[in-house]
C-alpha cells in the first residue's frame, strides 16, 4: 500500500509540472527584449528574473555608430564583464531561458557575467533574442561555451511572435 500511494504521489507532481521547473532570464537595455521575455514567460507559467546592470545604460551609451559608446567597448573587449547589480539564483530550475538583445552578433556581455556566475551542472539552456536583423547567429552557442556543465538545447531569434510561439519551440526543444 505505501509503494502504491508513493508512486501516485510522485506521478501526480510529475503530472503538475512541478518536478521540471522553468525560469526565464533576461537583460533589456530598451524593453523589447523585456517584452518578449515577460510574454513568454507568463505564457507557459514560468519564474522570471532580470539581470539588472549597475550601470544603467543610457542612449549614448547604447550608440553602435560611436566607437567610444559603452556598449561598443563592451562588445570589442572579450574580458569585458560588466556587473550585476541584483543577485538570481537558478538553482531549484531544471531548464533557464536566457533572453537577451544581439549587440554586434553576440549577446551584451552582462549576460556572459551572469552566465559565468551561476552552477549550470544539470540544467538545460535555451537563448532566446530580440534583434535589429541579424538574428541569433552563434549567440546562445557562444554563451553555452561559458555555461559549465550546462546541455545547451538551442535557441532562436523571437523578436516577433507571441508568447504561444515561444511556448510551441520551447516544447519542442524540450521533447
């Protein structure tokens, strides 16, 4: 009798969904991305964090026609690693869903920062971007790099679509 009410009690939380939680994560600089994110996460039910810089980019700052905008330094110096000012803990989450602009093919280097500063041994990543036109590109492969022990499961460019749509690639990432 105990066998049986422990496998009833274990398949109904595999059931709920609660033994495979989700979290997005994500860094906007404009709000498209925190759009996006915000949508899809609230879509299929998932936890939500932003990576908030200590340093809040302004319009000067994001300028990609001026050499000496940060956001160009940022992005033409491999070892750049700007800091974040809040702390997110994905720790108690089987998959993250990192969402982040493209800056120059990659994802701004504050996502690398938090990237590096998390346990991925276990989890499954997915990227997920908002883009001016160039797309993902080697983005989310790029960040899975310095995601140690992390099963990179993919990514995509979701600047336009629904939260549904994200749900519906998510899904089948994760089949």
């Amino acid at each position: 009798m105990k066998k049986l009410i422990l496998t009833l009690l274990i398949g109904g939380l595999i059931m709920t969904g609660l033994s495979a939680k989700t979290a997005f994560v994500y860094f906007s600089a404009t709000g498209t991305t925190e759009r996006m994110a915000k949508n899809a996460a609230q879509t299929m039910g998932a936890d939500i964090f932003e990576i908030q810089p200590v340093h809040k980019y302004s319009d000067a700052d994001l300028n990609w026609h001026d050499k000496k905008s940060l956001s160009s330094i940022e992005c033409n110096d491999p070892k750049s690693r700007p800091e974040i000012a809040n702390k997110i803990d994905i720790s108690a989450y089987d998959t993250v869903v990192v969402c982040y602009p493209i800056w120059w093919s990659y994802a701004p280097k504050i996502v690398y920062t938090f990237v590096e500063s998390q346990n991925w041994s276990g989890k499954k990543m997915i990227a997920l971007c908002t883009s001016g036109g160039s797309g993902l590109g080697r983005s989310g492969s790029d960040l899975a790099k310095f995601a140690k022990g992390v099963d990179f499961k993919g990514g995509r460019d979701f600047t336009r679509g629904s939260g549904a749509d994200v749900k519906k690639y998510i899904d089948g990432l994760l089949k």
